[in-house]
C-alpha cells in the first residue's frame, strides 16, 4: 500500500515518509531504545497499526517479553484505561510473533 | 498542589500517584529509558507540564543533549508539527536548566 | 485477553488494572453515575470498546433508552462529529443488547 | 469574548452554541449528572476553561468534595496521568470556589 | 444507521445532525473548499469512517487526485506518522471509488 | 526560538521544519486553501499557537472575516464544543489583527 502512496507524485508525502524511516536509525539513542520511544508514542496515541509495526522492530531489536511489558506500563499510565483495549492488542500480537518464531 | 490533591481522602486518586511514582523505576528497562518513554509520550499528547516533568528527569538521569534531540525528533515525526510549540517550549525548559547548572 | 496480560508478572499493570475496577464501584457517587461517566468519557476520546463495555455495565446499572440518548448527547456536542461513526456502532450494540433480553 | 463571536452572522456557529446550552438542561438525567458528564468528558480531554467551567456548574448543582474527587477519580484513571497537570489546576480552582463563598 | 438515532426523540442529537449537515453547504466559502477542510480534520483526528466520507463528498465537488495528495499532505504533516495507517486506508479508498467510476 | 531548535544538528528535526515550510506552498491547491486546511486541522486539534499562526498566514493570503468564520464553524462541528476556548482566542487574535491593520 505505502508503494500505492509513494507512486503519486507529491514530494511532501515522499519526504515525510523518507523522514520517518531516518527516525529511527542508530544514532545517539540506538535502535532498539528509539523503537521503544515509538511503540509507547503509538499506545498513548492509541494506533492498532503504528503499536503492531513498532512491537515487530522492537523484537528485531531484542525486546524481551520483560521489557515490552515496562514499556507497555509506560503506556498505559500515562494514557489511561482507554489504552486498555489497544494494549489487548498489542499482547495478542506479541504472543503471536512470540510463538510464530518458537 | 499534590499534596492538596492527596489530603483528600480518596482512594483511587492516591493510588494513581503511586502508580505513577512506581512506574518509572529501574526494572528490565532502566530508569533512564523509562523517562525518554515518558517525555516522548507527553510530546505526542502535547502535554507542557508533563514534558518539563520528564526533561528534569531525563536530566537527572544522564540524558545528554544529543540524546534530548534525539527524542524529540520521535515525538515530532510521529505527533507532527502540532507538536511544535510544545518542542519550543522544551528546547527552551532544556535551555534553562542547562544555564541553571552551568 | 485479560487473563494472558495480567498471568505476566509486571506489578504496575496489575495494579493499575485492579484500580481500574475500583474506580466505579459505589461511593460518593453510585455505580450508576459513575459508569455513565466512563461511558461519555470513552464516547469523546473515540474507543468503540471501551463504550461498548460501558453501555452493558450502564445496562446493568438500570439506565434506560432515554438516559442513555442524553448520555450520548452530551457525548455528541462535546466531542464533535468526530464521535458520529462511534455514536452509531454504540446504538447498534444497545440495539442488540436490548434485542437479546427482549 | 461570546458575544464577539456571537454577533458575527454565522448560523453554523450560532447554533451550535444554542445547542451547547440546551444539552445539559434537566431532562431523563437531571441537570447535575449531566454537570458530571461535561466534567469528566473536559478532564479527559484536557481542556482547562471547560474544566473551570464544569466545576462552577457542578457547583451550583450540589455537587460536594466527595462526589468532585469520584469524578476527578473517573477522568485521571480513564485519561491516565497526562490528566495530572489539568487535575492540580481543576482542585485548585475548586478550593477557590469553595474559599470565595465561605 | 443514522436513522435509528435520529428516530429515538432526543432534539439534541437531532439538532446536532442537521446542523452538521448545513456546515458543508456553499457559503463564504464553497462546498468543496468545505469538504476539503472535513477531510483534513477527520485525517488529523483519524477518524476512517469520517474520512472516507469527506473523500466521497470531496470527489463529488470535483477534488481530483493531485488535490487529494496535496490535502492528505496537509493532513500528514500536521498530524505526524501516526496519520499513516490511516492515509493507507483514505488512498485505498479513493482507488476504489476511482476504479468503481472508471 | 525555531533558530534556537534549528541550531543543534539533528537533521530529522531540521528536515522536518523544511517541510512543514514546503506543506503550504501554492500547488494543485493554492496557499489560501491550504491555509485554511492547517487552521482547520489546528483548530480541532486545540493548539492556540498553531491557530494563531494559521489565522495570520490566512490573513495574508487573503481570507476575509465570512470566510473565517465558515472555517471556524466547520472546525466547531467536527471537534465539539471542547474547541469553543480556542475559538474564543481565535476570534480575539483576528480581532486584534483587523484592528492593528485598520
């Protein structure tokens, strides 16, 4: 869908998302801490796709199971029980790509 | 202000604060991730008192300016340029607290 | 669901989820009140199960069709159009709940 | 500053301001519940002049301390801990309230 | 769906939709400029539903593919990354309605 | 202040500014309709500062007082009456730019 997107020709549209992947290079903050920053960013903002896309970096990135669940406390504090049903979610896909790689 | 939040004798809201005390501590994720998480998911909900909250913090615990840039440039692509005046306004708290110590 | 996030050892989680329940048990103000509150709140921050889940607790505490339109509708003009799509799948599950005891 | 905006002929906006005030009217939820529901719905959504307002209407429509902190309970627990900041400034304008008209 | 809410007698509720309904008309501004500005708020405030609406309304006022692009691009930037997902969803859709009228 | 943030070299943040700068350009849409898109957008997402910065980038490209108002009326719609204190402030900085320019 994203190459449905980037075939339009709009460079603002290109540029932003040329932008987000830079986002999260290795630089000061490395990868892995940069991807935690994005997953609890999508849970307070409450995006099913963003929190999926960001717990699938993270575990590329070596999140264990310990830390999602830190990171997801983050969330939820900060965002409330309305992130309840988003952290359901989250779970469920964690669980899955858990046991998609046993 | 807490204090005259937490004299009041109820018991859900006392509990929240220390929930919210608790979360932030060094666990599988230390407690320097723990505060990037907590102001990158204040810059995206675009709460001010909230981010000043958390770069004292992150101060506290050894974020260095690269590394502030650095989450704020997570907080900004993923909440967008209505994030903006709230990064000012963090550049400019990070500012004073820097000639603060200086 | 709740079950595979809370069988995790993460304390913060835990505890916020038992205080999530306590939040609308009788006090000051009853159940009833109290849920119509967490119905109106999920309506304006848009988290279709989150209302759901308040419409059968709602249900349950005795409010009726018309308690629940205003309800809905102070939902309505505080939230904004925004919150038409999640009014209408709140009306259908009311719709449905009320067909399924009828 | 409303009748600056008032006395501009638009309909859309003079409207929507009559419909404003007609929704927290007595009607199957009497006036105070729907008080309540205008309350919580600002906190969660962190506004703090909807907040004052509210609070002066659950005011003048008996809501006392107790039933205030249940409410505030509601709306930090639902919103999570992004509502802190609103939730200091709304006790605070409730103890001012409360000092006025002692 | 609507009509199962509007035939419930709450005049709140029912003012509210014929009120939405007349903010799009022409005016000072004309219905597609007005559609246009549905559109980018209900990307901002991701709303699927109330964007694939505005998107019809948009493409029966004459908004053609380049406009579209431009106006998701406001969308995009102000509202960040997390707009994404969403605006997969918003070109899909407008892919659809092209290849349905083509 | 934008100097301040600009000068530290982190080009994520910097290439964002560029393009938040390039969003508005006149293209398939012109910079007025744009403009209004942003206020739109600035308004249901309830951020004083980018408001007023739309409200005078609108001024300047041309945006008359009925024409405001239409926006605003559209931004009321859709966000609910928690943007009424913004549009307050709206309405009072356009009233001091018409006055300052008169």
């Amino acid at each position: 869908m994203n190459e449905r997107i980037l075939e339009h020709d709009n460079q603002v549209v290109r540029r932003f998302f040329a932008l987000d992947t830079q986002t999260y290079k290795d630089g000061a903050l490395n990868l892995k801490t940069k991807e935690l920053l994005g997953l609890v960013a999508s849970l307070v903002l409450r995006c099913d796709d963003c929190i999926s896309y960001h717990i699938a970096q993270c575990r590329d990135a070596g999140v264990n199971r310990d830390e999602f669940f830190e990171a997801f406390s983050v969330g939820l504090v900060v965002g409330g029980s309305i992130v309840i049903p988003h952290l359901r979610r989250a779970v469920d896909f964690l669980d899955r790509l858990e046991t998609a790689s046993a």
